[in-house]
C-alpha cells in the first residue's frame, strides 16, 4: 500500500525525521552477531571542531561504504568518536578565560583541567551534529573520546610498554616551538608562509692571524636571522671548496660574543651560495642541528640563546652581553629586538657586507642588507614565527616501528588505495625521524614518568639544571614508581620515597630543606602526549583493547578500511600502522584509502584569509545533504582534489527531484513496491530488457565498489536512474500499465532505491516507504539486490534499436530545425530481422517517441530527405515541406565557418607553449573547452549539412 506523495520534493522535511528513526531504533549497527564483520573507524575530529568541506568528504565517503555493507547483511561497525586535541582545546578555554579577565595560572592544574571538561560537557562536540545532518550512520551508541578512561588506560599501557622496550626514551633535540604558546607543535601544525624580509652579510674574522689565500683576514657568511649569531658555534664550508681549504680546523672569532668556533667541513655548504660558508647554530636551526652533529658536538652542549618566550637568554658559556638579555628575538611594540641591535652593532664595528644595488637611473645603492622574500614557519594556533629550540623532550624510536608496516604494504597486508601514494609513505618512512610526543600543555593525557635524585656511588644529588641528568621512572601509577625507586635508593640507604605531583610541589613542601633523612622525593612530568600518540591508538583501542578478550575486539579487530584525506598520511595513517603492528601484532586495517583534497571552484586551496571556504551546512540547507553527498561521490576520482561546484550541487538536487517525480508517476499509475526479492516473471520485451539492465548495472556497482572507484559507482546509477529508468523506460511502457509491467516497474524502482541508497539514504528511504507499508522492513537494513535475472539479448536488441532511432530521430530533427512534435514518415527498403521485428512490436511506442508514423518497406521517393541510422539499418525521412533546404543550407553554412574559425584560432593558441605554460591555469582550460565545444560543433554541423544532400 503507498502513501501519497507531496508534489514537490523539499529535503528539510525529511532529512532530520529519518535520521532521528534510524537512531533511536537502532539501525546504525542492527544486531547480527552471526553476521560477517565489516569496520572502519572515522577518522576523530578535534572536540573544538565544527564540519568543514574537508570533513564532509571523508564522511561520505565512509557513509557510503558502511551502508553498502550493511545493505550487504554484514555487522557493519562504523566506529565514532572525538579527539581530545590538546593545543586547540586549551587555547579555547584560555580565550574564553581572557575575555573574563582571567587565566590558567590562577588555577591549580586540577582546577584547570575540570574547567576544560566543563567546556566540554557544555560546548565541545558540535561536529557530532553536523555529522548526524550529514546523514553518517556512525554507530553513536559506543561514541568515543580520547580521554575516556578505558583510552587512557589503552595510552598508558602502551607508553609503558614501549618505554619498557627501549622505543621511548628522553632526549634533547630540536623542535617546533611555538613560543605564544610555549609547547612544542608537530610539523602539520606548523604553516610555512613567504614573507618579505632581509639577506645579510657580515664578516666573520679569523683567529690567530689566519688569512685566507686572497689576503683576506675573514669568512664572509650570510643569514636571515642575524640574531642567531649570539649561539654560533662553527662554521662549515664544503669539503671540495679549495677556498677554504687552508682554514679548515682553524678558527674565528665572533663579534659581539667573543666566542671562537671552528671551520669544519660538511656538505650542506654549497659552494655555488654566497660565498661558500655557513653560519652554524646547532641549537637553533634544524639543519644546522645535524651539522653539529656531524661535527661532534653533543645535543647537551649546544648553546641555547632563547627561552620559552623567544626572548635572549645567557648561553651556557655566558658570553653573551647583558645589553641582549631579555631583548626579544624580533621588534615589538616599536622596541628593537636582538635582531636590530646585531645589525647595528656589528655594522659599527665595520663587519656589515653592505648590498650594493642599482637605481632606476642606474646610481649604485648602498643598502645594509639584500630584501628577499623568505619562507617562514608559523603555529597554525599560535600565529608567531615558529622557533627550533633545543629542549629535553620524550621521543619514539620511529625508525624501529616504522620496519614492519613498510614489510606489510610490500606483501599486501596493506593496501595503499590509489597505488602511487606508496611511493610517498615508503619515502617518509624510509627517511623518518624520532617522533617528539610530549607537549607543554595542562590539557590531554599527563606522561606517566617521575623523576628522581642522581644516585653517584653511595649518595644522592638532586640536579637542578634539568630533568636529563636525573633517574627516571616510567610506571603505571605512583605506587609502580614508588616501588621502583626503592630498589635503586635503598641501596644507598633511603628507604622510603615521596611522591610530588610537580617539581614546583617538591621544592614547597620543604622537604629538600630537612636534609633529606631517608625519605628520597621523586616529582611527575608536567608535559603531556602529543594527540597524535593517543589517537594512533583508535582502531583498537576503541574496541577494547588492551582486552585481547574483548568481544568486538575479537570480532571486529583488524578493521575493514581506513578513509582519510592523503594529508595525514604521516600524522595519523602511518603512526596507526606503527602503533598498531607492534601493540597487536597485526596491520589495523586491511584497505587504506586516501582522497584528496575539496578546493575552490578555481583550483586553489580553501582557506579562510582567502575567503573562499565552503560551508558544507550552507549547502545542506540550500540543496539538502542528498544532493552534497552525491556530489562528493560523483566528483571523488582517485587520486585526484575536487573543485568545488555548486551548480552540479544543485544538479544532483534536481537527480533527487527527477527521482522523486518518477516515483509519483508510478504511484499514479497503480504501481507500488515489490513484493519479491526476485524479478517479476516478463513476457514483454521493454520489460525483459529492464530486468537486464538492473542486472548489468548491479554488476558494474558491485565491481566499483570493490575498487572503491565512488565516482565511477556513482555515476553507474545515475545514468540507469535518469536516462535507463526515467527516460527510457517509464517513456517505453507509457500507456501500457498491465499487470506485469505494474510488477516490473515496482521491481525496479525498488533496486533503484537500495542501489542509490548508500549514496542519497534521506531521499530514498522516504520513497522506499512511500512505495509500500515496510515499517518493520527499513531500507536502512533491507537486502542488498540479489537475484538469479540475467540479460535478455533478444530483448536488448530490440529495446536498444527502438531507442537509437528515437535519438537519431530527434538528434536530426534538432540539427535541421524540425519541430519536436512534427510527426514524419520514414522508408527502410531493406529492414534487418531485428528492425522488422521491432517496428512490428512497436509501432505505437515509434510514434510516441520518435514522431514517425509509418515506416514504410518500399524505396523512398525523389527529393530532399534525412537519413537516420538505428542498429545497422538506415531509414530516409523526406524533408520537403518540411524545411527551407536553401535557407538551412545557408544558415548552417554560416554557422559552420564561425566555429570552424574559432576552433581553428584556438588550436593554434594551445599549440603555442608560451600560452600553455604562463597564461593562467583557469585560461589553459577554458581554452581547451572552448576548443573542444567548437571542434564537435563543425562535426554535427558538417553532418547536418551532408543530411540535407
């Protein structure tokens, strides 16, 4: 029994209803424990995240297969959830916090801490509702947060574990710092921006009477960021410049500090820049870091000349003047900064290079240094200029983890979907680095380590300095240290341990002061994980583990497929991989896809100083999420961004229309849902083909699906929806709703709907409903199709000739002018088997459709006719009376020259390889279109022209 639809398709009326009855009734996951698993995890947004075009991408794109799948009869798992984000989430509170006057270091760590999990019960997690208006079928039953406490246990058994097997150890290196919010950030939270600055030169002067074979009694070397000078520590120059040969293993002396530093050799001098020799600071430069390195300078003693602010600071060997302390690196607030005061100083004591440049009336220009746009690190957050800073931070041994999943995509227990990203995961982690996971932040999961006194023979000493020099303890809770530390300072006769909760909170207690007696005092880490080390977790860690028993562990553990844009790759898919390889011996996904990216309608990225973002709400409102969600599909073609386009957005909302009105003609036709799972039994040859053709398109949705070609699976049924079923058919069985064409239509409408399902659910459930009395039987969980039809050849033939003479028909009646609906004769003297047959049968549906009413076997007569193929015969249709033959001819004459001009001016424009690479991409393109709509226009043209004789 259907029920009536409304004349007029408006998803907003229906998006919202279906999905709150597909939540509250528990359709997302259906019981099926018998059932074959199938899981993918989404990818968790920040809990300060809100939907962006990005975000509706990969979420459809997951929708679509976990739908499919669960259509299949699997136990469909989508796992969902929410990253606690440390960075962003605490700059959230903070700001909120500064707007009332107030600030973190008011408060105890504890207190803050409550205060972000206030935001988040009362602010945090909007994006799980645009997810829900997206139509995602997560299973929000079991919504996850990565501080939820069965995930910390998960993170704090595996920092253990992995501290315990020598993979995490405490180092100092280099890192991103972000000195606004003074905590090192990952390089994807870091933002290279160009900005115009300066190129200097000064001179270094060399010690003990040295000179170079010119004469000269300095190295000339040059720099971006003349306050660094103040931490120096070499100089390099290649080993194949002979330049520099003679001073190799001497020295200079630094202006300003005094300092004498050596000149060693090493490769990352390029003879061919500058003048050949480069300034190194290990401590505040990543490239210079591994210099120094090489040239036997330990990470220990490399100078630091900054502190957490990006202010100057005395460096080790105290040789930096007291006039520089304080100073910040950069000008503020119209004060110079170390910068200016360098430049200045070192231009007085006559070791500036000047820049000489010329005049537009060609004068010599004398400028202290060369402008020059330099690429510069920013925090994302933060927005200041990113400093590499020497600091004592947790590392992982990335380079140990990274062996077997490389091993793993090699002999396919990962597949890498498209193919040709292995070359660059095998290039990051063949070339990867010791992975920093600690943060200085109050928000996330709090590194389970403590620190103790230095135990040297039979005392102890507290090191002040810093935490590298004491012991550590890395343990599960206090009482795991505590014990630990007895067995090491019993030895030495303290027998009972303190625990404090932060150095500050030793060093106020006072116990330091008491002499100790036998009490040793160990304090916590402050810092906390790097978000990426928790989350790498999420595919099992979500179920259940460390609980190797757990059932959806047991049943649902390696998942299925991962889904994620290839820019985090590295981030998060790689660190996954490592993560879960070596915690549970096995790849955590069987299938990795990665899409690209959604840009603006031009081709550039997205960003909102640029103004171009696209909300995807605004569009869900506009054309419904049905519509969107098509979009992303149609569009996602294997490794290749998306540009943007609102028009196919609303072209797809016009598909969902085309749908729905197609499915009221049915209604008020008699025809409803089906009522078998099998093909209605067919004796006509309309409906023989259709039962065919919903065959031949299952089997080609099916293929992409499994290659998970979503833009190939979409535009499959799409075309059988609109031209097969709406155009085609419903034209073909028009007037002629008997009782088998009513069961064949219904048929086929209803695999229609479970077919496109995946990719539009709010529009076909409500029609799969309207069609028939299913309360108990939703599309959400019906059967995916499946049945024994198979293509009927004969039946093909024919539907397919009836269908090419109506597009001949018509496509010539265009061409030459002809009214649509002027009804014509035609004359096929010979007509094939297939053409007698057809024309036999048919003869009502051939003048319909293709306007002829007869179709005669004789010879055609004298004069002007059009001649029209349909399979392998060809039919003359006489045009006298019909058109002005000399007025056409001249007309079509004219309008062949101009295209034939046009596309004559544009090929020549493409073939020139100055245009092709410096005009503009959008003009190459247009260009190409341009030439492309004329070339096809003097084809039909020419065409027309030899129709008309």
């Amino acid at each position: 029994m259907t029920s009536e639809l409304s004349k007029t398709f408006d998803p907003s009326s229906i998006e919202q209803r279906w999905y709150n009855h597909w939540e509250d009734n528990g359709l997302f996951r259906p019981e099926r424990p018998d059932a074959q698993p199938f899981t993918i995890v989404n990818p968790p947004p920040n809990v300060t995240g809100s939907l962006h075009i990005g975000h509706a991408l990969d979420n459809t794109l997951q929708d679509i297969v976990i739908r499919y799948e669960r259509l299949r009869g699997k136990d469909a798992l989508w796992v969902v959830g929410i990253d606690h984000a440390g960075i962003a989430t605490q700059m959230v509170v903070e700001r909120q916090m500064e707007e009332k006057q107030d600030k973190r270091t008011n408060y105890s760590r504890e207190e803050f801490v409550q205060k972000v999990w206030d935001w988040k019960a009362e602010s945090g997690g909007t994006i799980t509702g645009q997810l829900r208006r997206l139509g995602c079928s997560m299973d929000w039953s079991r919504e996850q947060f990565t501080m939820d406490e069965h995930f910390s246990k998960a993170v704090l058994k595996t920092f253990v574990d992995f501290y315990n097997d020598g993979l995490i150890y405490r180092d100092k290196r280099l890192v991103n710092w972000d000195p606004k919010l003074k905590t090192a950030i990952s390089d994807l939270e870091v933002e290279t921006q160009d900005i115009k600055g300066q190129f200097w030169h000064f001179k270094y002067p060399l010690a003990d009477g040295v000179t170079l074979a010119d004469g000269r009694d300095y190295i000339e070397v040059a720099t971006t960021r003349p306050e660094t000078m103040l931490a120096d520590m070499a100089v390099a120059v290649h080993p194949t410049d002979e330049r520099y040969a003679s001073v190799v293993g001497k020295e200079v002396v630094l202006p300003i500090t005094g300092r004498r530093v050596k000149i060693v050799e090493d490769e990352h001098a390029d003879p061919e820049l500058g003048s050949g020799a480069v300034k190194i600071t290990p401590g505040h430069d990543f490239n210079d870091f591994e210099v120094g390195k090489r040239a036997g300078i330990a990470a220990g003693d490399m100078l630091n000349m900054l502190d957490s602010e990006a202010n100057v600071c005395q460096t080790a060997d105290g040789l930096v003047p007291d006039e520089y302390l304080g100073l910040h690196r950069f000008k503020r607030d119209g004060t110079d900064g170390a910068r200016e005061l360098v430049v200045k100083q070192l231009k007085e004591l006559g070791l500036l290079i000047p820049h000489i440049t010329k005049t537009k009336k060609g004068e010599e220009l004398e400028l202290d240094s060369e402008p020059r746009t330099i690429a510069t690190p920013f925090g994302d957050r933060g927005g200041v200029v990113i400093e590499p800073w020497l600091t004592d931070q947790w590392y992982v041994d990335a380079e140990k983890l990274a062996a077997r999943p490389m091993e793993a995509v090699r002999n396919g227990d990962i597949e890498i979907i498209p193919q040709s990203w292995e070359k660059t995961f095998f290039h990051w982690m063949e070339n990867i680095q010791p992975w920093c996971i600690s943060r200085q932040l109050w928000w996330g999961h709090r590194i389970p380590a403590w620190f103790g006194p230095k135990v040297s023979g039979d005392k102890i000493s507290y090191d002040f300095s810093g935490q590298i020099g004491c012991e550590t303890f890395v343990g599960i809770d206090e009482q795991d240290v505590s014990l630990q530390a007895e067995k090491i300072y019993s030895k030495v006769g303290f027998n009972q341990v303190a625990v404090f909760d932060s150095y500050e909170d030793l060093i106020t207690s006072g116990i330091l002061a008491k002499g100790h007696e036998k009490t040793v005092a160990l304090w916590r880490d402050e810092d906390v994980l790097d978000t990426w080390f928790s989350s790498g977790l999420w595919p099992f860690a979500t179920l259940g583990w460390p609980d190797e028993n757990a059932p959806l562990y047991q049943k649902h553990y390696p998942n299925d497929l991962l889904i994620s844009g290839f820019d985090i790759l590295f981030f998060w898919d790689a660190r996954m991989a490592m993560q879960g390889m070596k915690l549970t011996d096995q790849a955590p996904w069987k299938r990795l896809y990665l899409h690209g990216l959604v840009r603006a309608a031009d081709g550039s990225k997205m960003s909102k100083s640029k103004g171009n973002v696209v909300d995807p709400l605004g569009l869900i409102d506009q054309y419904g999420a049905d519509a969107l969600r098509f979009f992303m599909a149609a569009m996602e073609s294997q490794g290749r961004d998306i540009k943007m386009d609102d028009e196919r957005v609303k072209g797809y909302r016009n598909f969902a229309t085309k749908l729905w009105n197609a499915t009221r003609f049915c209604q008020s036709n008699g025809i409803g849902g089906s009522t078998t799972l099998e093909a209605p039994a067919a004796t006509s040859a309309v409906n023989r083909w259709i039962i065919g053709e919903v065959a031949e398109t299952l089997a080609k949705l099916d293929a992409a699906m499994a290659d998970l070609r979503f833009d190939a699976a979409a535009n499959i049924i799409y075309h059988f929806t609109w031209d097969t079923f709406c155009d085609w058919y419903i034209e073909l069985v028009k007037g002629n709703f008997d009782d088998e064409t009513k069961a064949v239509a219904g048929w086929v409408l209803d695999q229609i709907l479970v077919m496109l399902h995946p990719f539009m659910p709010f529009v076909t459930e409500e029609l799969w409903n309207a069609q028939a009395d299913r309360a108990n039987y939703p599309l959400i969980t019906a059967k995916w199709p499946e049945f024994s039809a198979s293509v009927d050849a004969d039946a093909k033939a024919e539907v397919e000739w009836l269908i090419g003479l109506t597009s001949a028909v018509r496509g010539a009646k265009n061409e030459l002018g002809v009214p649509p609906g002027q009804k014509l004769e035609a004359y096929c003297p010979a007509p094939s088997a297939l053409a007698a047959d057809a024309i036999a049968r048919n003869s009502a549906a051939i003048e319909r459709l293709a306007r002829i009413t007869t179709i005669h076997t004789s010879e055609a007569p004298d004069g002007a006719a059009m001649q029209i193929g349909a399979g392998s015969d060809t039919l003359i249709i006489p045009l006298e009376g019909l058109v002005d033959i000399d007025a056409e001819k001249a007309r079509l004459n004219k309008a062949l020259e101009a295209s034939a001009k046009e596309a004559k001016s544009l090929e020549g424009r493409l073939s020139n390889a100055n245009f092709v690479e410096r005009a503009k991409p959008d003009a190459v393109e247009k260009a190409k279109a341009d030439f492309a709509h004329h070339s096809a226009e003097v084809e039909r043209i020419t065409a027309a022209l030899a129709r008309l004789g």
